[in-house]
C-alpha cells in the first residue's frame, strides 16, 4: 500500500524551477535564448547570474497570469556602443 501512496505522491509533485525552465527551453527557446545569451556576452556581459534568474519575468508571474520565463523583444536590446580606443 505504501508504494502505492509513494507513487501517487510522486506524480502530483511540482516540477522545480530549473525543470520548468527545462521545459521552457525545450519548447522552443533554446535557439534564441543562445542568441540573446551571445548578444549579452557581445555587450561584455559574460558574468552573468545563471540565465534561468535573468529571464524570469517576476517572483509573482502566476498571480500575474504571465509566462515564468520571457526573452526581451529583439528590438529592445540596446545597440552595441562605440568602443574608445
């Protein structure tokens, strides 16, 4: 009876952050999360909080009705600055 209940609690259990962003990815993020990832890198950004906590659109996105994770439009990302020589 117990594995029973073992199983049963197993399948109701809710995936953790990093699996839902797994999960995220794998829905067709993963190509432009790599590209927003360079461009930051591009901007010499390379350390970085993991890109799991910088696409997080909010500590309350399910109150909110938001996705958890969100890319920034393309046409927001600031132009690369003329570097001084």
């Amino acid at each position: 009876m117990s594995l029973l209940v073992a199983i049963a609690i197993a399948g109701c259990r809710t995936p953790s952050p990093v699996e839902r962003y797994e999960r995220w990815l794998a829905d067709g993020q993963r190509e432009k999360v790599a590209e927003y990832r360079g461009y930051l890198r591009a901007q010499g950004l390379a350390d970085l909080p993991p890109m799991q906590q910088i696409l997080r659109s909010g500590r309350r996105w399910r109150q909110c009705g938001a996705a958890e994770f969100a890319l920034p439009p393309k046409p927001m990302w600031p132009r690369p600055r003329a570097r001084c020589a």
